[in-house]
C-alpha cells in the first residue's frame, strides 16, 4: 500500500487536475489516478473556453484550435449572426488541454498514474484507502477528491444520485467542414442550433476544431426515451453538408445547478461529479478548473491544520457560493424559459439586442446575473 499521501485524486480532467496542481504547488504529496490511457482522453465535449479563463488560469492560447468572436443562432425560422468586436474565448480538444495540465501538475511534484481504474474506496477514521484494478494496487491518503464525471460512484454516494430530470445526454461525432461551412469558420464563429426540429430539448451545436468540426446535440435525460438522437444529429450534419469521420458518442451532462452536498468524511467532490457545469449551455471546464482550485484551497486548508476536518466542507461550499453558483441560479430560470419554448420565439430573437444578450450568455462574455438585468426591459416589451 505505501507510504500516506497528502492527497488521492480521481480522475485527471480539468477538476483534478486543477486541484492537483494547486495542491502540489502547495507542497502536498499528491496521487491523481485516471482510468483512460491519457489523461481525459478523447472526453466528449464542444471544448469551449472564454479567453478570461485562459487568463485566470494560466493557461497558454497556443494549446487552442479556434478562436471565436461571435456566435450564429439557428432556428427552423431563421438564421442570425452575432459578431463581437474581439476574439471573446477558443474551442479546444480536451485532451490536449488535460495533458497541458498534467504536466504542470507533474513539474510541481505531484504523479500522474494512467490506465489506473479505481474499484472501491474506503473511509477510515484516519485515512481514505482507494482500492484500484492495477495489479490489485491499493493506496491511501488523508483525503480524497473525486473528480471522476456525472457517473461517479463515490459522487453518488456524497451527494446522492441524479435524477433524470437533472441530466442531459450529449451525442457528438467529429465531422469533416464543407464549402457551405467555410465563410462561418472564416468568420470565427460558433453555430448553435436552437428549437425542437434540431433537440428534443436543449439545443444543438456545430464548433470548429483543427482540421475538423465537433457537431452534436444535447437533450434532457428525461425526455430521451424512445427517441432516436441519431435523427436529430443527422439534421443539424446535413444542414450544412458535414460528413461526419468518427462513430457517434454519448455521454451524461448534469444540470442541477448548485449543489450543497459535495463534501462527506473525507471525501470532496469537484468538477461533473459535483455538478459544476452551466445548466444553460453544458459547459463545464471553467467551472471545474474553478472548482478544482477551490477544493484544493480548502483541503489545503485542513493540511495545515488551519480548520478541522468537519469545516473542509462547509469552507469549500462558502468559495462556491461566491463564485459560480450564483450564475448557475439565474441558468436555472433562464431554462424554464427555454421549456416552455419562448428562447426559439421569433419574437425573441428577432430583437437584435437580445441576439447580443443570448449570445454573450452562451460565450460567457460577460457576468450572467448583468445580461440577465439588461434583459429584463425587452422581455417584458416583447411578452408582455
């Protein structure tokens, strides 16, 4: 088993990882184990990033695919594109990005095992012991983040399971470009799809890569059965003449929006295994690169023997509250609109300003609760 770490990860995506490496600048012995070959390997994911982040977070922009300065809505109706006088944030291939973090996280100090499966984990007075498939290996550590996805075992055990109406299911496949596509990709634009011809509910996406486009769509769990999302994926491909070079893929996308119960002994969670993705648009790396520093903050915290192990948790919440999770809040109203159709409503969208708002929203341009305010005028206008 081995000597005691400071910390044992689960999983090496943008919440681990960004924990790790906080903690490991830190000075803690810290271990992330990855079940996949390569850290987040080929993770479905539209990979969008506003350029804020890249700023906060240190990250380099030369590990991006696309930039991106505007967004084009679609809707059965209509077409509109939105151009923004900068470049507002890139799309990025995830994998790339995990093994960027990776080894910052590994020139602090802190190791990286792939291929590394975890079976069971086990809580003691003193300890966390993490069970895993290699070799039968087993290791312990004071505390534990789990940062494994929306399907974490250990995260359903802290927080409970999700429900299918707190779920999206996501498909996407890589798709060659076309002729029809190249003046939005000179434009440097994002494509969004909205409206039920394109999802059954949520919406749709086209976004750019290198030498590729990732196209998809994402639905409420809840609303999936019996419903075929190939069909809707083969739409928005045809819409602009894609053909499509990878299998289709699907994978879970909580949308609960804040969540309290991500902490339990000594176990923290972090990243889709605590929820922290927006319940607007299904992207979730700001929010788990946020997430990760955070939770390190507070395990580094209880490490220096600063709080005790009882307040990790609620220290932990108290950085959430005040950073994201109030957005993730007005997300939550902004979706029973969506529900009840009126975000399609030609009405809506052929308000220029509010083109600009729901734009700014899905390029996380600017601060939610501000664009949600400056809605508030022309809502009433146009509904009321």
């Amino acid at each position: 088993m081995g000597e005691l770490l400071d910390v044992i990860i689960i999983g090496a995506g943008p919440a681990g990882l960004s924990s790790a490496k906080k903690l490991a600048e830190n000075g803690f012995r810290v271990l992330v184990l990855e079940k996949e070959v390569k850290p987040n390997y080929e993770k479905l994911c539209a990979g969008y990033l506003p350029i804020a982040a890249f700023d906060r977070f240190n990250i380099s922009t030369s590990i991006a695919d696309y930039p991106v300065k505007g967004l084009k809505i679609v809707t059965r109706e209509s077409e509109w594109t939105i151009e923004l006088e900068d470049i507002v944030g890139y799309n990025l291939n995830r994998t790339k990005l995990a093994e960027y973090l990776a080894n910052k996280v590994e020139k602090e100090g802190g190791e990286i095992l792939t291929n590394t499966a975890v079976i069971n984990v086990e809580t003691r007075e003193n300890t966390v012991i993490v069970h895993t498939g290699r070799d039968e290996a087993s290791f312990k550590a004071k505390i534990l983040v789990a940062a494994d996805g929306a399907y974490s075992k250990i995260g359903s055990i802290v927080r409970g399971r999700f429900k299918s109406s707190e779920l999206g299911l996501t498909t996407q496949v890589k798709a060659y470009s076309s002729k029809k596509l190249f003046m939005e990709i000179s434009l440097k634009i994002n494509i969004i799809f909205l409206g039920s011809d394109f999802s059954s509910f949520g919406y749709a996406w086209i976004f750019p890569k290198k030498g590729y486009v990732d196209a998809g769509l994402g639905a409420l769990a809840s609303r999936t059965k019996g419903l075929d999302l190939r069909k809707y994926l083969r739409k928005i491909l045809s819409y602009y003449n894609l053909e499509e070079i990878s299998k289709a893929r699907y994978a879970p996308v909580p949308l609960t929006g804040p969540i309290d119960r991500i902490a339990m002994n000594r176990i923290i969670l972090a990243g889709d295994s605590a929820g922290h993705v927006s319940p607007l648009t299904g992207e979730g790396i700001k929010f788990a690169l946020l997430a990760g520093e955070m939770s390190a903050e507070a395990i580094s915290a209880y490490l220096r023997k600063n709080i005790a192990l009882h307040e990790v948790g609620k220290y932990y919440l108290s950085m959430l509250r005040k950073s994201f999770y109030r957005r993730f809040r007005l997300e939550k109203l902004i979706l029973k609109f969506f529900k009840k159709g009126k975000m399609t409503s030609g009405k809506l969208l052929r308000d220029p300003k509010m083109r600009e708002i729901i734009a700014k929203l899905y390029l996380d341009v600017e601060d939610t609760q501000r664009l949600v305010l400056a809605s508030l005028p022309r809502l009433f206008k146009i509904f009321l």
